[in-house]
C-alpha cells in the first residue's frame, strides 16, 4: 500500500458507509464488484468518486445534484 497511512485511516470509514447507504454510490460499489474489482478496490473507487463530488461542490459552489451528471435518463 502506498501513501500517507493516517491519510488513509482518515478517508476510509465514509466509502465504507456510503457503499451501504447512499443511493448514488451503492449502485456503483455493486457495478465494481459485479466487474469483478476485489471489494476493497471497488471502496477505493468509492472514495474516489466521494472525494471527486466533494471538489465539484466546493469548486462550483452548488449543492449536490445526483441527477445533474447521470448517464441514465429517468
């Protein structure tokens, strides 16, 4: 594993709850693993996308709308 070890202990419980709960991530966690990702792996994409929508809302200053980048159409 590479990186800053405190860094990670830090970022690691919220993937963890949202692959459980939030309804715009849990989706995604089960599209990683049904790829076949190792669990953790598709966590660590988890984290990414969290940490990604966290940029977009500070940079564009607008609250979260899981609607606005969705690929599929309601």
């Amino acid at each position: 594993m590479a990186g800053n070890t405190r860094l990670r202990t830090i970022l690691n419980p919220p993937p963890m709850n949202a692959v459980r709960f939030d309804p715009v991530l849990k989706p995604f966690d089960a599209r990683q693993v049904a790829a076949g990702k190792p669990k953790m792996a598709a966590v660590g994409a988890c984290l990414r996308k969290l940490l990604m929508i966290a940029y977009g809302v500070l940079k564009s200053r607008t609250p979260f709308d899981p609607a606005k980048g969705s690929k599929i159409t309601p």
